[in-house]
C-alpha cells in the first residue's frame, strides 16, 4: 500500500527582510499596472465596465487608533513604508484613468465622498 505523505513548506514570512529599493518597488508597480491593462483590455474585449478600487489598509488610516498602533508596531517597518511608497505610485499611475477610485482613505475618521462610483 502506498502511503502519501505531503509537508508544508515552511515559510516564516516574519524573518524576511522587505527589500523596500527602487528596483523592487518599479517591479511591484510594473506588475500592478500590467494586471489592471490586462483586465481592462479584456473588460473592453467583452464590453464590461470595469472598476478598480485601491483598497484601505491599516497602514492607510488616519488617524491610527490604539488597535492600528499596536498592529503595525508589530509589523517590520520597511515593509510598512514600502507598501505605502507602493500606494502612491499606483495612486499616481492610475489617477487619471476613469476606470480608477481610490477608496484607500475610506477607513479615515473624515468622511470621503467616493466619486464615479
């Protein structure tokens, strides 16, 4: 009889280290920006609207509360400031398509009036 046995891989995403450089943050960017022309193309393709909403994050938030602070102290603070740096180029490359919302202050004490939705 055969036996199958199947371990996981161990992965502690903890221990890595962000490489928060230029290189890696265009190659995140590129990626981003290459999956929202591809569905777009084949929303065109198909005669569908779409929409791409840039999403809240903790890290997003103002202001932090006393839950958002303690989450994020955790947290690697490269990592952090990459993901942010990554926000704004996105925010930044895509503002001007009507396809686009950044609904990434959603989570703001301030209400936001969300536009073109």
């Amino acid at each position: 009889m055969w036996q199958i046995i199947h371990r996981k891989p161990e992965l502690n995403i903890a221990r890595t280290k962000c490489d928060g450089g230029d290189e890696n943050l265009h190659r995140a960017v590129s990626i981003y920006l290459n999956s929202v022309t591809m569905a777009e193309t084949i929303c065109t393709a198909f005669d569908i609207t779409c929409l791409f909403a840039l999403q809240p994050l903790v890290l997003t938030k103002k202001p932090l509360g006393p839950i958002d602070q303690a989450s994020l102290a955790a947290e690697d603070r490269s990592l952090a400031a990459f993901v942010l740096r990554c926000y704004d180029r996105i925010r930044h490359e895509l503002a001007r398509r009507p396809s686009f919302i950044d609904a990434s202050q959603v989570l703001d004490t301030d209400q936001v009036m969300i536009s073109g939705i």
